[in-house]
C-alpha cells in the first residue's frame, strides 16, 4: 500500500464534498472578548468578533479567574507532578471536586482532563463493569457518550431523540431486574433543544434505571445557581450520574462526574480514563473553582445571556433569515447545504471581520447544515448590528434560504 496515496485519497474526499476542517489561525485578546485578531494565510492579522465561542460567559477572560490562575502558578507550579494516585492530587483539586458536588448537590466528584475523558470513561466503567447492564442512549448524543458506550461493549438500545415514550418502550422489553443506564444530555447544543428531563427520568425510576446526565451545554448557564437544568426544573437529587465540562461556560478546561459517594469511588477505583493520566495543572483547577464559585452567586450573568439569546433570535427573524426553533441560549441558523454554509461563513470572515465557524456533515445531518450563532452576555448590542447587516448581505448575494421548509425540499 502507498500510505501516503492513501491519505491525500481521504482528504481529497472530504474537499469534494465541502467537508474539509480548516481552522481558523485565532488569537483572543483579553479585555476585548468577544473581539479577537485572526492570523490570515496571506500573512496578515485582521480584527474579528467572534461568535461561535462555547466559552459561553465570557468567563476564560474573567479577571478574578485570570487572578485565581496566576496565584496557583506562582504558588504550586506549572503542572500537578503526577497521576491522582501518585502524588497528582493538589489541594485545588480536593477543593474543586467539593465545590463541584456542592453545586449540584451531590456527595462527591470526580474531575477529568476533559468533558470528553469523563463520559468515555464513566461509561466505559459503569457498562463494562456492571454484568449484565444495558444502554439506553438518546440518538443525538454526542460522540464522547456514543463512544463510551460502544467502548463499553455493553448492550445498547438508541432511543428517538427526546422522545420518552419510545424509551419506555425500550426499557419494557427488559426485566426490573436487569441492570439498566439511561445515557442523554439536557442542553443539545447542535439544536440548542432541552430535553423532556422530568419526564425522562420518570420513565426510567419506572423502570429501576439509572440515569447519566451530560450538562455540558448548560452548567453554569440554567439554574438560579447556575448548576444547569436538572437545577432549573427541580430534579437533579433524581440524575443518578451528572457529567459536564470545564471548558465551555466555567471558561477553563476539564470535566467532571458527580453522583453518590459509592458511585463516584467506584469510578474513581475503576476507571482506567481517571486513573492512568496525569492529573489537571493546579492552575486550572483554581481557576475552574473561582469561576464555579462566581457563577454560583452571580445569576445576573445568566438572565443578560438569555436576554442576548432571544434578541438575537429576533432581529434575525425580523431579516428573514431561517432560525431554528431553539429554546436555549444558542441561535442555530439553517443553510442546508455544505458548500454554502462554508461560503457563508467564509464571506462573513473575509468581508465583514466576523467569525461563526460552517456546522457541516458529520457532526449534523446532510441537509441541515447550518451556522451555529452562540451570544454572549458580552455581546453588545452594536455587535448585534454589525453581524446582523453582514448576515443580511450574506443571505441576499447568494441567495440563501429563507426558510427551513423551503430548503429541505430543494
Ligand atoms: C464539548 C462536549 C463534550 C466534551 O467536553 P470537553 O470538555 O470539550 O471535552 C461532551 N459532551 C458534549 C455534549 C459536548 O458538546
């Protein structure tokens, strides 16, 4: 085989079909958020307003993060020195991790590199060790949780997207006494729908499950307290397994488990994920636990973020331009087609200095291509006019779609 043949072959591919990742080349500037310059391939540096960030608050520039992070550095060093076991264990972490059960009012946590980490080995953990256990997985969950139950190799069953009646169905098929997981998220942040968790989680105590909850999309966002949905609409003591990151609201990096004190030793003792990698730098832990701390107290930063949210969905619709029924905090905008949601977003770059990265095939469907728009409580409102003109001149010069329907069809 010519190897490198092989490979230029599968990149050509993804070229062909408008599918090929570039990045773009950013620097982000403190005190200037959501502003940032970006590095061309021509060589030169343009001013852009970024606003596609999963740093979804602003916090990754917040001065008392920023200052929580240098005392760390300046106190216990660059990194943590070793795995949990072998002495990696900072006293930011210890901190952390009861900060984190505190927050979502359970009895412990357990902190990962990433998000990522966390679902992968948790679910690796619970639907390998566990005899018998069987998968229950909403079909739009995200790759971290499919990969960690097909890694698991436990048996599994994909039920409709947020539809609980097909879950019950599929958990009927099964005795009370099999062992069963119900695997979802709240926030989809593709869609940026919520999903039904009241009565998900009521199918699933029907049936003697366990449920795993991926909040990565609203932890730090919904709540009075921020502590996400399973807050906002009063079942968190029912999540049996909560997951979610450090690295999109908290502004930071990591992730992180939290459940009962047995739930979480048992992953922490089993967990291969957890257990044969170097732990989190000191740094980010303190950072990560002053921000978790702020947002705790500071709900103001919430009620601005869904404010911005809303009007942003507005002014877009009064502009004829195709926003998806979201009921969250992000603004996903249809194109329908890979090639000019590419160039959209291109042109929004080049022409008008602003940055909403192309959601192409595979992490959507063919067909619903879209932008996906995600406003900040610092995102002011000559921020919105100026993106809201460029998208405006956008969609008239290459005629992009004026409504869902009308393009699916197309
Ligand atoms: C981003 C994401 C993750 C992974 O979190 P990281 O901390 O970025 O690794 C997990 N689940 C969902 C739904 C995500 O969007």
């Amino acid at each position: 085989m010519n190897y490198e043949d092989f490979f230029a072959a599968r990149l050509e591919d993804l070229h062909k079909g408008g599918n090929y990742r570039v990045f773009a080349d950013l620097e982000r500037v403190v005190g200037s958020f959501p502003k940032a310059k970006n590095y061309t391939a021509d060589g030169s540096v343009q001013d852009v307003a970024i606003w596609c960030n999963n740093d979804y608050l602003g916090m990754g520039m917040h001065p008392q993060v920023l200052e929580a992070m240098k005392v760390a550095l300046d106190s216990c060093g660059a990194g943590a020195g070793g795995t949990r076991n072998i002495s990696g264990t900072n006293h930011y972490h210890v901190l952390l991790e009861q900060e984190l059960a505190s927050w979502h009012n359970k009895d412990a946590a357990l902190l990962f590199t990433s998000g990522y980490v966390a679902n992968m080995t948790a679910l690796m953990t619970l639907g390998s060790k566990i005899p018998g256990l069987v998968m229950f997985s909403d079909e739009l969950n995200h790759n971290s949780m499919i990969e960690g139950v097909r890694h698991s190799r436990a048996p599994k069953e994909i039920w409709k997207h947020n539809d609980y009646n097909d879950l019950h169905r599929r958990l009927s098929q099964y005795d009370r006494d099999t062992p069963k997981l119900v695997v979802f998220e709240s926030v989809y942040s593709m869609d940026g729908d919520i999903a039904p968790l009241e009565k998900i989680i009521e199918v699933a105590e029907h049936h003697n499950a366990m449920t795993f909850l991926d909040e990565v999309h609203a932890v730090g966002m919904y709540g009075e307290y921020g502590s996400g949905v399973a807050e906002r609409d009063g079942v968190r003591e029912r999540v049996t397994i909560l997951q979610a990151t450090m690295g999109k609201a908290i502004g930071v990096i990591g992730g992180y488990v939290a459940a009962s004190h047995n739930l979480i030793d048992f992953i922490r003792s089993y967990g291969a994920g957890f257990i044969f990698t170097t732990s989190l730098p000191p740094t980010i832990a303190a950072g990560a636990l002053e921000s978790v701390r702020y947002l705790r107290e500071h709900n103001e930063l919430r009620i601005r973020h869904q404010e911005r949210a809303a009007t942003l969905k507005a002014r877009l619709q009064a502009l004829n331009i195709p926003v998806l029924p979201s009921v969250s905090h992000i603004v996903p905008v249809h194109v329908g087609n890979a090639a000019l949601c590419k160039q959209a977003s291109d042109d929004l770059l080049n022409r008008h200095g602003v940055y909403v990265q192309p959601i192409n095939y595979p992490t959507v469907p063919v067909g619903t291509e879209r932008l996906r728009i995600t406003p900040t409580p610092l995102h002011e409102d000559a921020d919105m006019d100026h993106l809201c003109a460029a998208m405006g001149e956008i969609w008239d010069r290459l005629n992009l779609p004026r409504s869902i329907t009308a393009a699916a069809a197309e």
